[in-house]
C-alpha cells in the first residue's frame, strides 16, 4: 500500500520566539524572525494578569506584575508558543 506524499507533516512551522531577560524586572524584550500577533501573561493558578496584544519595539512592560513564576503564550502566524517567565 503506497499513500501519498501529502500527508506528511513537511509543512509544520513551529514558531520561534525568544524572551529576554528572564528573569525580567520591567521591560521584557522579544526576539525572532515571526511577527506577534498577540501576548498574553498567566500566572501559576491559570488567571490571566496581563493581555497586551502585539508588542512594539520598546518591548512588553511587565513593572506592573508581583514577583513570581508566570506563563507568557505568545500567538505568531506559525502559530502559538508557551514560555516560563520569572519576575524579579
């Protein structure tokens, strides 16, 4: 039995998006070649704390959450990506 050569999964992308610093006092930065579409930041009960939608050049202004472990999910056109955050 052959089966056709377009069911692979050739065509995933996998979006790469790098955060820094981490640990981060007020200003998180972001790196990667994909565009972010939206952010947002959930703390470890699973509350969303902070949305802020596309993030410009300046960075993501973080100076307003406690210190703590958090989860940043960032949507990119690849598609969405989850990062373990520290605030100092």
């Amino acid at each position: 039995m052959k089966l056709p050569s377009d069911l692979g999964t050739n065509a995933v992308k996998n979006a790469k998006i790098t955060v820094y610093p981490n640990p981060v006092n007020n200003v998180l930065h972001f790196s990667g070649t994909d565009k972010i579409l939206d952010t947002e930041i959930y703390n470890m009960a699973g509350q969303k704390v902070l949305s802020a939608g596309k993030v410009s050049g300046e960075g993501l202004n973080v100076s307003k959450l406690t210190k703590g472990a958090y989860i940043l999910k960032v949507k990119t056109a690849a598609g969405p990506q989850s990062i373990k955050l520290i605030k100092k």
